[in-house]
C-alpha cells in the first residue's frame, strides 16, 4: 500500500464526472444499445417463450409458390379469414398493407366479382385488426425546402397544383415557381408533390362533407373536356379519395393533421375492421430495432401500434382502459415501463423496449419464439398460410364437385324429386341405375357417379381433417398474418434476436408483452449518474491508494462483479442495468490515475537516482525507486544514527600537496570511505571539505543502523590503513581519520529551496553531537566517538568498546556518555582502567581518580596520554558544583 495520493484521485473523479456529463448527453447512446443486445443474444434467461395465445400465420415461400407473386388476389385473403374464423380463432391481427383497390388481370372476368368488398365482409365477421402506415410529416427533410425561400416555393408550387392538377412539368418549371435544387426534384417526382397539392385541398373541405369525384376533377382538373375518357391523373385522383374515404371512416370525419404519405386500408375494410394500429418500426440509428413505439400522432388523435392494439381487441379491451404517461402504459391491469425521450426531430417520443421472449430454436432464433417446450416441433405456433389458401380452395372444389354431383343426380332421376339429404340421395341414384343396367354390368353414368361421390367424400375428409389440425392450433387465439418468405425483404428488419427478423414477429412481441405484461425496465438516468460516480469514485481510489499491480487487480475485480452484477440484474429480474457508462467511468478514472501515478513516479525515481543513486547502495536505490515515498520531501521525525568523519591534518597535507594533488588525494580518500559507508546501507549525505556526514534510517527506520555505523567506522579506519599503505600515495603524508557517531531523534527530509535546489538531509541534535564527537577525538586522542544511545542500541555485545565518560560538548546543555570504539583484540588493561576511571571520576573521588590516571600514565603509555591529560587538567579544577562530567571547551 502506498501514500494516498490526492491529485491521482482528484484527476479520476474529474475524468468521472466527464464520464457523466458524456453520458447524460448522449455520448454512449450506441454503445448502450448494443451492450443491451449482446445482453438479449448471449444472457441465458429463465424459458420465457411468446405466450401460446399467439399464433403466427406466415406468408412463406410454399405459399408464395403456390399462389404467386404478392399481390394476391383479395378472394384468396378472405378465404383465409374465413377458415380462421371457422376454426374459432378469437382475434386476427393483419399486417398487410391493404391502402390499394384490388387490381385485376386484364381479359379475365375477375371483375365481374368485387373481391375488396368479398375481403370486407369476411373481416366484418372475424374480429380483424388492420395495419396503417403513419408518416408523421411531408418527408421533405432536403434542405432546400427547409428554408424561407423553400417553405414559399412550395406553398405556391402546392396552390398551383391544387387549382390545376395537370399541370405538366415542364409548365411548372417554365412558369418560374421554382428555383435551385427545387426544380429538379419537382422534376423527378412530379407525382409525389400532386398528391400532396391533392390531398392538402381535399383537407381544406368540410368535415363530413361528402367527397364526389366529379366534384373533385371539376375543381382540380379545370382543363378536362365534357366528354372525357381516362386521363394521366385520374388513377392519383381516385386513390387519393380512397384514403380520404378511408381516414375519414377511422377518424369520424376529421382527417386534419393527415399526410399524404399516410396509407389507411380501403374504405370497405377500414369499416369492417374491429380496429386498426399503426405499423412503423422505430429504428435507431444503427438500423436495429429495439423498441416500438406505444402510440404515434394520427388524424384525428394518438393511434397504438398493431400489436398493441390487436391485443387490446383480444382481450376486449375498450380504448378508454389504455392510458400512457412519461413512465408506463397502463394496459387494462398490466403495466409496461414506457421510455420518454425527444427524437432527433424534437418530437417527443413514447416507446416500450421490446423485452423478447426466450427462444429455443439457435439457428432462427424469432422461428422458435412460440415453442413451448424443448421437444416441440420447431414451427411450433407457425403455421403456413398456404393451408388455409389450400383449405380454401379445396372447399371451392368440393362445393363445385357437389354442384356437378347434383346435376348428374338430375340427369339420371329425369321427371323425379332429387333429395336434399346425400344418403338419401345416393340410394335413389344408385336404384335407378342398376335398374337401367344389364345384370352384372357397370354402366359408364354408375361409375362416373361412384367416382365423382368418392371424390366429393374424400375431400370432405381432407376438409375435416385440415378443420380439426386448425382448431388446435388457433382456437381462441389471436393470429397474426404477415410476411416471413425470404422474397420479401422489405418487411424484415434488424433486431438484436436476428439480422432478418420479420415485422409481424415484432408486433407480436409487443402483443405479447401486453398480454403476459412481460417487459425490461431501465434505471432512470440519475441512477445512472449515480453509479457512474460510484464506480469512477472507486477506481480513482483504489489507484491513488494502491501501487500498480494490486490496483490493477482491485479495479478489475470491481469492473467484473459490477458486470456480473449487470448480468444477474437481466437474467432473473429483467433489469437493464447501464454497463457501458460505469464500466467506461471506472476505467478511465483509473486509467488516468494510473498515468498520473506513472508519471509522477518517473518524476519521483528521476529525482531519487539523480539524488541518492550515488550516496546509498544499489539495493537501497531500488528500494527508493519502488517506494518513492520514502523520500520524505516536507521532513519526518524519526530516530537516525549519524556519522562524521573527517581525515586529520588534511589542510596542513593539501598546502604540501598543491590544489590538483590535494583534489586527486582527497577523491581516493572519500571516494573509498564512500564505498564503506554505502555497502552498509548508510546514506551519503554530503561532503565536508576533507570531511564526509552520512547517516542511516534516511528512508525508513533501520533497526540496525548503530551496529551499521560502528562497523563501517571500524571498516574506513582500515581502509585508510590500506591507502596510506598504497604505493600511489607514497608521496602523501599519512593521513588519518576521525569519526564521530551519533544517535537520537531528528527531522529527515528536503532542505533548501526545492525542487530546483534541494537537499535531502537530516536536521537535529544528533548531527550536532557527531560533529562534536568527531571534533572531540582531537582532545582524546581516540578515532571513533559514539554517543550513549548508540551505545545501548549495540546490545548486551558491544565489542570492544572503551568508555570515555560523561560529557557535555561545546553548544549543549545536556551530558551524555562517550565511548571509543575499539579495533579487534584491544589492550585489556585499557577497557579496565578507564571503565574504573570513569566510575571514580564520576563518583567525584579525585583520590582513585589520581591513582588511576597514574596506573594507566604506567601501565599503557603514550596510548592514552591525551585522555589523561583531559581528566588531569579537569581533576585539578574539581571542587563546589562538580556534577560527574567533563566539559569541553573546544569544538
């Protein structure tokens, strides 16, 4: 764990909050979407199929086959209706296109029998729902129109057209009412702009006003003769008026707000129909569509979309039981969550996400939405239109077989009553002709008679057969009709369960949702921020509080049960919850306090290899590079061991020596002192002349720092043996070294004016005491002074070390005990007698303390003159107010 870093954190939550905004304005709007697919195509969710009240009947490719390319003639649609119905089917929602007349082959006597009005009554007596198309505007999104110049032009160009709907193209462009681009799109869609003159003047009638044709073409076509026959604008005229008819049945009379773009079915069957929804498919921008919308602006009021409202129908559900708000559609006793937004439009929007139903079939997976079960067939709840088609022209040609039936009966029972009843009526027949044929003889009229009955029985069992498979599969439900063939490509769409899903599959999704009250729900967009914030806030923590590798790994871990979190939420509680925001939040805030954190720490272990690399050893400068932190820039308190050394007589050497000799001695001299002191972890601080401070616990407390100093003490006076020894210097004097240690508390840390001039050193009592110590080996004729405490830190084992006594140096108020420490194997005489000369000196004996200075004058010799010296100068001035020290009076 490392220091908590408060700009590493600050720059995360900045980036969050970034994150945030992106989000709240739509930034991450595609993204979102798609990781809410990914959700729908991999998630396993607990077996949801469409409910079993659904039933698809499909156009396919068998019954394309059959019967042709679409359009198919209208008797063949109502022959559908008519068998669905038969076979006790509750609701019939229809998603075709029915806006145009029935068109029939030209020399057919097709005409001779009004199919539209046929189709009609067959949707009278089912309970039908019919799909309109909803434009919602002119579609004239070119720029050029949506202009003042442009909105004008076309206001006239409109009014023109209104007054004269013959107008040819080239006398409209001759006439000047259009300039630039306007032209030639008038140009390349003359049609498009004379339906849309058509239909604003057929608005512009009364309400409820009758619509007549003549009047129409006697308004709009002042240029047609009395007498006229077909005209370029009369199929535009008649379809037009069709779809006014038709809106003008759905709407009570009041179309306003209509487009020309809107398609209704004809007018015959808009007013057989038990109700109509919109069938547009809102798609996003990707082309996918994931949501449909609840309700669209339509003349007259708001319209529900086709699976809405067949549903509605299926359960008899009265409109004034629909209510929408901002958050829900209230469906009867479901309610729905409901997504409320503004289009890229403006407009505002209503829409239900589509929560799709589980599908057991891997290969087309909208085919196996209906399954029920693992072992059902995989067309379960499919069923192709083509036996209905067939089922309806089979009972054609068994009515027909039963007329020719008949009238053979007639031509054989000549001047007699033919019988209703079939049984009856067979007997007859057969009476009369084995009554006319020779004995053991079959006439050709008896076998034709028993070929054609045979024929009529077998279809009427065929019939049946078809009856009872239908009524299993429809009864009471309701059944959606559309297009599923791969020939019709244009009523298939993108949706996250497929690529090529067919548009009936979504309107009855959405029926389904209305009927099971299935659906996702969304966590506003607050919450979103929320957990954004909440992720973001996380990450930047962990990555200003933990180094890398362990930051790395808790950040991952958070974004991974986040996400699994995210995946439960859908899997069991069908809530979507935001991945994308969050997860992008939490890794960019860590990602940034990351980087922040690299470079702040390139920063740092630049400044700690410029500064320490060559003061401290090679491992303690790895130490510093991965724990940068232990350079304390604003000072720590904490207890440190100092040392001082200084080489003795250099200056009087160095006038011998000259200014670039003196340089190149003293390098060699510190140069290897440096080496001593590094290998036992010290830090070099600084040079002092001919001198050197270094000391330990610079980075971190070092329990052996006492020990670490006496010894590389111990090591630097032998390196000097060994230099002064060295042939190289032959010429130099010998030279030797005084060291001074101490221990105790002192602030570590910058000094100067950082970061463009700085020192990292050590500021205390210590290092004062240690240069005082190092001073006072002068006076004592000893090498190496340490201090009382780091004598108590050596332990029990000191080694040999000879104490000094009690002493007060120049620039302190306080005494501490002074030792000499001692190379391998010392005088034992010296260790005694000065122990014994301190503890008398001490106890104030001047007595003992005179033999004893006379006992080592005898015993040791020149060794410890100097010290002697010390305590007999002190010795004669003992007397009122001795307190057991010496005190120096030199630095």
């Amino acid at each position: 764990m490392k220091r908590f870093r408060i700009f590493e954190f600050l720059a995360g939550l900045l980036v969050t909050l970034l994150v945030v905004t992106v989000d709240l304005l739509g930034g991450f709007t595609g993204v979102k979407r798609m990781s809410v697919d990914l959700r729908f195509a991999l998630v396993p969710r607990p077996d949801a199929p469409m409910t079993s009240e659904i039933v698809h009947v499909d156009i396919d490719d068998q019954a394309l086959e059959l019967v042709g390319r679409w359009p198919w003639d209208r008797r063949k649609l109502a022959d559908v209706i008519r068998e669905l119905d038969r076979a006790g089917v509750r609701t019939i929602a229809i998603d075709l296109l029915l806006a145009d007349p029935q068109q029939y082959p030209e020399g057919t006597g097709e005409r001779d029998v009004d199919h539209d009005a046929e189709l009609a009554q067959a949707i009278a007596d089912a309970s039908c729902v019919l799909g309109v198309v909803l434009a919602e505007g002119t579609k004239l999104d070119e720029p050029w129109w949506n202009n003042d110049r442009g909105r004008v032009q076309l206001e006239r160009l409109l009014r023109e057209l209104g007054n004269d709907i013959q107008l040819t193209p080239e006398e409209i462009l001759d006439g000047g009412l259009l300039t630039g681009a306007r032209r030639e799109d008038f140009r390349l869609r003359p049609v498009f702009f004379k339906r849309m003159a058509l239909w604003q003047w057929l608005l512009t009638r009364p309400a409820g006003a009758p619509i007549d044709k003549l009047a129409v073409e006697a308004a709009v076509a002042p240029r047609l003769p009395e007498n006229y026959g077909q005209y370029p604008e009369e199929p535009l005229i008649d379809v037009t008026l069709a779809q006014m008819h038709a809106w003008r049945l759905l709407t009570d009379g009041d179309p306003d707000g209509s487009s020309h773009l809107d398609q209704a079915p004809l007018p015959t069957l808009a007013r057989a129909a038990a109700g109509v929804g919109f069938v547009n498919m809102d798609r996003h921008q990707d082309s996918v569509v994931r949501e449909v919308g609840v309700e669209r602006a339509a003349p007259g009021g708001a319209m529900y979309s086709l699976g809405l409202r067949a549903a509605a129908v299926h359960q008899d559900l009265p409109l004034d039981r629909i209510t929408t708000t901002d958050d829900e559609l209230r469906f009867g006793d479901t309610t729905l969550p409901v997504r409320t937004f503004l289009d890229a439009a403006g407009k505002l929007r209503r829409t239900i996400w589509i929560d799709w139903p589980t599908s057991r079939d891997a290969e087309h997976r909208w085919a196996g939405l209906l399954r029920q079960n693992a072992d059902d067939d995989p067309a379960a709840g499919h069923l192709s239109i083509r036996t209905l088609v067939e089922l309806g022209a089979a009972r054609r040609t068994v009515a027909s077989i039963e007329r020719s039936l008949r009238a053979q009966a007639a031509s054989i029972l000549v001047g007699e009553d033919v019988p209703e009843d079939r049984v009856a009526l067979n007997r007859k027949v057969q009476d009369q002709l084995e009554f006319d044929e020779e004995p053991g003889e079959t006439s050709p009229a008896h076998a034709a008679w028993n070929a054609l009955l045979a024929s009529l029985i077998d279809g009427e069992r065929k019939i049946s057969e078809t009856e009872d498979m239908l009524e299993d599969v429809v009864a009471n439900k309701l059944a959606f009709i559309g297009f599923i063939g791969t020939g019709t490509a244009a009523d298939f769409v993108n949706t996250p369960i497929a690529p090529q899903t067919p548009g009936v599959v979504v309107h009855a999704a959405m029926a389904h949702m209305a009927l099971t009250g299935s659906a996702v729900h969304f966590l506003r967009p607050w919450t979103t921020a929320l957990l954004c914030l909440a992720l973001g806030v996380g990450a930047a923590l962990i990555a200003a509080r933990l180094k890398a590798a362990p930051s790395t790994a808790a950040v991952a871990a958070l974004l991974i049960v986040y996400a699994f979190v995210a995946v439960w939420c859908f899997a069991r509680a069908d809530l979507i919850m935001p991945i994308v925001a969050p997860l992008t939040a939490a890794a960019a805030a860590w990602i940034v306090s990351t980087v922040l954190e690299a470079a702040i720490s390139q920063r740092d272990r630049a400044r700690v290899t410029r500064q320490f690399g060559a003061r401290v050893s090679g491992q303690l400068v790895t130490h510093l590079l991965e724990n940068p932190e232990s350079v304390s820039v604003q000072g720590v308190e904490r207890e440190i061991t100092t040392l001082i050394g200084d080489l003795a007589n250099f200056t009087a050497v160095s006038e011998v020596l000259g200014g670039e000799k003196s340089v190149e001695t003293l390098n060699r001299y510190l140069g290897a002192m440096t080496e001593t002191l590094i290998e036992h972890n010290a830090y070099v601080n600084k040079f002092l002349g001919d001198g050197v401070m270094a000391f330990w616990s610079a980075f971190g407390e070092d329990p052996e720092q006492a020990a670490s100093a006496c010894q590389s003490a111990l090591e630097c006076q032998a390196v000097m043996d060994r230099l002064n020894r060295d042939r190289r210097l032959r010429q130099v004097p010998d030279l030797s070294l005084r060291v001074g240690i101490s221990t105790g508390r002192a602030v570590v840390g910058d000094c100067g004016a950082p970061p463009m001039l700085n020192d990292y050193t050590a500021i205390g009592d210590p290092v004062n005491l240690a240069a005082r110590l190092e001073s006072a080996n002068k006076q004592f004729g000893t090498h190496i002074l340490i201090d009382g405490r780091t004598h108590e830190l050596l332990g029990h084992d000191p080694g040999p070390v000879q104490p000094i006594g009690r002493i007060m140096v120049v620039g302190q108020t306080t005494v501490t005990r002074v030792y000499h420490v001692l190379p391998e194997d010392p005088d034992p005489n010296l260790l005694e007698l000065s122990g014994c000369l301190v503890e008398a000196f001490t106890a104030g004996d001047a007595e003992a303390v005179a033999v004893i200075l006379d006992g080592m004058e005898s015993r040791l010799g020149p060794e410890c003159r100097k010290l002697v010296k010390v305590y007999r100068d002190y010795l004669a001035r003992m007397g009122d107010g001795f307190d057991g020290a010496l005190h120096l009076s030199e630095k």
